[in-house]
C-alpha cells in the first residue's frame, strides 16, 4: 500500500484499548488530534494506529502518510515538510498551500501530522484547508495541545495502567528483558518503578535502559524513593512541561545525571541536529574541548545503551523531540548554543561545497541522496548563516539549490535563494551563482520570463567578473529557457557561441558539461536530428565513462526522442528505460515523468498499446506530483499525442482508459519496475 510510514524499532505493547478509541475516531471524525504530556506515547500510538489504517487498505486506498513535524522550529517549511510527507514536489508558482490542496483534493488517505505544538496555530490553519480541499481527506495529529480547529476530535492520551500484561508493567518487563537478557526482577520492585513513574512510557524506556549499565530493578526501585536532585526541576523553570509531569522530568534528569560527564556534554550538543545524523557528522559537529573526535564515538555508543540517542537504518542515529529539547536547554545553561550551531552550519556549508565539487563525478547520485537526506539541517544552517555571515550563506544557497531544483524542493530553493540574494548584494562569484541557481528553479516553475531576466543578469554579472564558468552557467540557463519557451535556434546560439568561445572537453566544468546539453536539446528541436543523434551519443558515451548521471540521464532522453522521430521505437523505448532508470537514482520525480511519457510514446509507437496505456498512467501519476500535466520540452508534444493516438486505435478506447487507469493505480515501484522490463542501451 502507499504511504511513507516510519520504521518501528521495538515492539508496541499494550494501549488495545486506546487504539479502538483512535480507530473508531477515525472511522467517524476526519480529524482526530491525540493529546497528552511530553513521552506519553502520543507518537507510538499514533504509528501503530497508522500501521492498522495501511493493513485495511478499503479505507484509505491513496495510502497513509507520516509528516513529522519536529524538526521545525517556525511555520516556514510547513507547507514544504507536509508536501514532502505526501510525495508532492510542486513545480509551479502556485501558493504551496493552494498546490497541496490541489494535489489532495480527490485523493482518500490518511495524513498523519507528528508533534505540531511547536505549530498549534499554522498546523490548524492548514489542516483546515486542506480538509476543505479535500472532501476524502483524514487528518490523525500528535499534539501536547488540542489544535483547536473546528471539527477536531480530541482523545487524550493516559499513562498506561501500572499493572497487568498490557499495561506499564507489562511494557517494563519486556524492555527489561530486551536490555539484561536473562533477568528475573521482583514483582514488588516492578510495580514500585512503574507506579513512581506513573506510567509513562518514556520514562520506563529511560529506567529500563539503565539495566544496561549493570543495575538491578531493585536498584532503580530503591533509588526513585530518593528525592532527585534540584537539576531536575530545571525543567519545570524552564516552561517545556508542567509541575504535574515530575515522574517524566525526574526519568529524563535521572537518565542525565547517570551518563558520562562526556556523554551529556555530546548530548547536548547533538541537540543541535534536526534530523538524522551519523558519527561522522557528530564528530564534526560536536567535537571540541574535552570531547574530542575519538570520544564523540563512545559517548554516541553509550547514549544509544541509555536510550538517549535510537539507532536508525544505514548507521544513522536520531534523538526523540522530547530528549533533544532537555539537550538544548542544557546546551544553553552551558553557553554554547551560538557556537555548536556555528559549527553545524559551518559543516552544512561544507557539505554543500563537497557536494557541488562532487556534482560532475562518479559520485554525483551519492551526493544527491545525501543532500536530500540533510535536508532540515541545511535550511537549519542557511537560517543559522543568514542571520550571522549572509555571504557564506549566499555561496552556500547557490551551491544546493541546483540540487533541490532537480530533487523537487523548487519553492525552498526560490524562497532561501531570494533571501540570501537580499541579504548580501555586494557583486561576485557568489552571488552570480545564486542569481543563476534561482533562474534555473524558476524555469522548472513555468516562469520563463523571469528566468530570462536572470539568465541575463547571470551574462552581464559574469562579464563583469570575466568568470568563464559563470559565462556558461549563464549559457545555459538562458539556453534552457529558450528551449522550454520554443525557441531552440535561439537556444542553440546561445550555447554554440559561449562554447565556442570557451572551447574545452565535457568535464571540464558542471557548465561545460550542461551547456552541451542545451546544444543536443537545441539540434533536436531544429530538426537536425542525425546531428543530435551523434552529439548525443557522444556526450552519453562520455558520462558513462565518467558515472556521471544526471546528463546522461538526458542525453538518453534525447536519444528516444530521435529515435521516435526517426522511427526507431525499440531504440526510443531502450534510452527511455534508462533515462528512467537514472532519474529515479537522484529523485528527480520530474524527469521521471517525462521519461515515462517518452517510453509510453516509444511503447505505443512499436504496437504495444496496451502497455502504452498503462505507462502513460504511470507517468500521469508523477506529473501529477509535480502539480503540472503532462509536459516537457515543445517537440514531445506533437509525438506523444500521435503515439496515444495510435495506442487508442490499436486497442480502442475502452481498452485504452481500463489500462491507463490501472497504470495509474499501481503501486509506483511497482509500476516503475515493470516499466523498466526490456533492453537498455
């Protein structure tokens, strides 16, 4: 089923009957917010209902889809985080709000919108819309605090009730036995732990974590009639939870004052990062003083014992919302708020520049995932730059926003790069490429015009600075946007002339490289397809060499597009899977539509309508994520409506709409693969 659900690291246990509750709320309120204290298990509860929405499909056929909302700090990027959530990467200029609600609007899922009382307010706002928009549209929020919207059903989460399989000793036997295999712990010391700390589900995870370090139950039972050290009302003064929840305070404080000076030193720090992080990355980030590189690992590995820090896929670590608030204020009790986040985004910054350096290569997929996965640290380092060094935030803007461009986060890059571009006016390489990075995302937008302005204002900026890279960048930005404006002769000059003038081998530069592009779109698009044919094959043969992806990718694209205009479908089809195929390692939603579209053209061209059809349904599906029809460069029109045409007249129309409808019902992965059956190049 589709849906982007979270992976459950422990067992759930427990809370069946709180679960009916949301069940049956669901089933008759179309917003449901479940409330409750900080590690009441409003997030577990929330999942697991989730988890029984996906298994009951009926309800719920366009998915069940997670929008975690803790990393935001303001409602900047809400729009943008729920967007994301639901696999919608908007290319328009639309308002985001108005795309989503577009997007949702005949869809029946299932939203769930994780730790939004940092956003009560905005969240409710949206959640309105979007109900609004759309009439099929189920909303399940976590919340501290009910969201207030009209319409909303609230259940308050409880504690779990301290005796009993199913309740709060229930859940602490078996995280006890998860942590000191083998143990048989007193039933008398259980239920002292779980009734001093009232049957809250975090506060048992952090107890029983202890285990770990070679404590008993009784030990932890003897030691929660001791009264907890005054560091543990810090938070009370502090205003993230109330009086009445000292058992969570007291868990979380005791948990602190058992670990390392050095792991709460790194914990602290960590509470820095708003997403994902590995060791390297903590290293970086947290290393100084008496916590050096070295120590940053075994104090990871020791807040992972404590429960602290949860280990994720692929040896990246996270830390739960509630755990890095207690982190950040001790960060700030310490002082060196200003200076962990200098580091964090002086990291970002640096990522940023490898992965630029690293576009042209081998490794260039690498890097797309890699900024993709970092994606709330880096517009947490560009707010972090903008506020203090709008240079270096200018330069790092410019830097990613080629990337999230082509990984879909079009309105960011626009709104991140119009800020630094205002910030920081002085001339220079630096702004040069931010102007330049800004045309690009706005024409994949559809604003042509305004990226021909900027395209313009890139040539004279280059000029000036008499910056050949730059001069190219500018080529083909104004290139790209001639061809989508349907002027490839001008799109050709352009390109020809700046090459000409700066002559040097394909990979040389990321410019080079994307401006002979421009000139193999330009040659197609002019009819001079035995041309294109052979500068394309030249330039895909090259970045095969290379591992380069991204203009291989489309230089593949071009090939099918000769190929069908030369009447050559089985080569068309061949490129278009590998198009496909390549797009789909960056994540570029985008380009893979427009490949789709391409193989169904290629497929319906060879005789095989029916297959057509289907991929055509696919490749509605991801135009669809991108808040445009069908579209792409001008000439593909005119053959993609000759190739339906004769897809409708092989197998008629009834038969044409039942496999378009299927292909668009499918499973993606599951329709992609199937459309990437047959040769490659």
């Amino acid at each position: 089923m589709l849906g982007n659900l979270p992976e459950d690291a422990t067992t759930f246990v427990g809370r069946r009957a709180d679960l009916a509750r949301v069940a049956h709320a669901l089933r008759t309120s179309r917003l449901v917010t479940l409330t409750g204290p900080a590690g009441i298990g409003k997030t577990r509860l929330a999942l697991r209902a989730a988890q029984q929405a996906q298994d009951t499909p009926a309800a719920h056929p366009d998915g069940v889809w997670w929008a975690d909302l803790s990393p935001l700090r303001d409602d900047a990027l809400l729009v943008a985080t729920v967007s994301d959530a639901v696999d919608f990467a908007d290319h328009t200029l639309r308002m985001p709000a108005e795309a989503l609600c577009a997007w949702l609007q005949h869809k029946r899922l299932l939203l769930v919108v994780d730790c939004c009382e940092r956003l009560a307010a905005p969240v409710a706002h949206l959640v309105a819309e979007l109900l609004t928009a759309a009439p099929r549209l189920t909303v399940l929020a976590t919340s501290r605090q009910a969201l207030g919207s009209r319409g909303e059903h609230v259940l308050d989460v409880p504690p779990l009730p301290l005796a009993g399989p199913d309740g709060a000793a229930g859940l602490f036997r078996e995280r006890a036995r998860r942590a000191a295999p083998g143990a048989t712990p007193d039933a008398t010391d259980v239920d002292a732990v779980c009734a001093h700390l009232e049957g809250i589900p975090l506060a048992l995870e952090l107890a029983c974590a202890q285990l770990t370090e070679g404590r008993t139950v009784h030990d932890l039972a003897q030691r929660l009639t001791a009264r907890a050290g005054a560091r543990l009302d810090v938070l009370t003064q502090d205003g993230v939870w109330p009086e009445r929840h000292r058992a969570l305070r007291t868990a979380i404080g005791w948990s602190h004052e058992l670990c390392t000076p050095l792991e709460r030193l790194l914990w602290a720090r960590l509470s820095v990062f708003r997403g994902d992080f590995d060791e390297e990355r903590a290293a970086e980030v947290c290393a100084g003083g008496p916590l050096d590189a070295g120590a940053v690992g075994r104090a990871l590995r020791g807040l992972v014992r404590k429960s602290v820090v949860r280990e994720r896929a692929e040896g990246t670590f996270r830390m739960l919302d509630t755990l890095r608030e207690y982190g950040a204020m001790w960060l700030r009790e310490l002082g060196e708020s200003a200076r962990v986040a200098e580091r964090h985004a002086t990291h970002h910054a640096e990522l940023a520049r490898r992965a630029d350096e690293g576009w042209i290569g081998a490794e260039q997929a690498h890097w797309y995932r890699r900024i993709g996965g970092a994606h709330a640290d880096l517009c947490a380092a560009l707010d972090h730059l903008l506020e203090t060094a709008p240079e270096r935030a200018l330069a790092m803007a410019g830097r990613i926003g080629f990337y999230w461009g082509c990984c879909g986060h079009l309105h960011e890059a626009r709104a991140y790069l119009t800020r630094a571009l205002r910030a920081h006016a002085a001339p220079g390489p630096h702004r040069s490429r931010a102007l330049w990075a800004l045309g690009v995302a706005g024409s994949l937008q559809g604003d042509h015009e305004g990226a021909r302005r900027l395209g313009e204002q890139c040539a004279v900026a280059a000029w000036q600075d008499r910056n050949p890279e730059d001069m190219l960048s500018a080529a083909y930005l104004l290139g790209v946007t001639y061809l989508l404006m349907g002027r490839p002769r001008a799109a050709h000059t352009v390109a020809d002339r700046c090459l000409t003038a700066r002559p040097g081998a394909p990979f040389d530069s990321a410019a080079q490289l994307r401006c002979r592009l421009v000139r193999v779109f330009a040659l197609t698009g002019m009819g001079e397809l035995d041309d294109a044919r052979t500068a394309a094959e030249e330039l895909r043969r090259i970045c095969a060499e290379r591992g380069e992806c991204w203009t291989r990718s489309y230089a593949d694209y071009q090939l099918a597009l000769v190929a069908l205009l030369q009447e050559r479908p089985d080569d068309a089809a061949a490129h278009a899977r590998a198009m496909v195929d390549a797009k789909y390692r960056i994540g570029d939603s985008f380009g893979i539509a427009l490949g789709l579209d391409t193989l169904a053209a290629a497929l319906a061209a060879r005789g095989d309508g029916e297959q057509a059809a289907r991929v055509y349904g696919t490749g509605h599906t991801y135009w669809s994520q991108v808040g445009h029809p069908q579209r792409g460069t001008p000439e593909l029109g005119p053959v993609r409506e000759e190739c339906e045409r004769r897809a409708r007249a092989l197998i008629g129309d009834a038969a044409y709409e039942r496999a378009y409808r299927e292909g668009a019902a499918a499973h993606q992965d599951t329709a992609l693969a199937l459309a990437l059956l047959g040769p490659l190049p």
